[in-house]
C-alpha cells in the first residue's frame, strides 16, 4: 500500500509539473496529438525513462485535472 502511495504522489507531482504547459496548449487550442508532438519535440518526456507522449497520455493527463 505504501508503494502505491508513493507512486500515486510521484504522478501528481509530475502532473502538476506538466500542467501549465498543458493550459498554454489548451488555450491555443491544440489537440492532444499535437500537445504530445510538442512535448516530445520540446523535450519534456512522460516519467518513465525512454517514454514518449502520445495523444491518450495528453488526454489522460487532461482527465486528472478535468480540463
């Protein structure tokens, strides 16, 4: 259960770090795909080492904050 604990709180963090990238994105109306083509293309990867963003991980990031 602490493990879990752990992880949870190291995504919001993560999540929180990412979020006013992804209110600037939104504002300028780009979609999810295009959200995570520039993220990758700007160098701000997804916590897992070698991951790279896609359209579903920008839509589930969306979802945790209900924007």
């Amino acid at each position: 259960m602490i493990a879990v604990e752990h992880s949870t709180k190291a995504a919001d963090t993560f999540a929180q770090e990412t979020r006013p990238y992804l209110i600037i994105a939104i504002a300028k109306k780009l979609s999810n795909a295009r959200i995570a083509a520039q993220l990758n293309e700007e160098g701000i990867f997804p916590r897992r080492e070698g991951a790279r963003w896609h359209e579903t991980s920008v839509r589930n990031l969306r979802k945790r904050f209900a924007i």
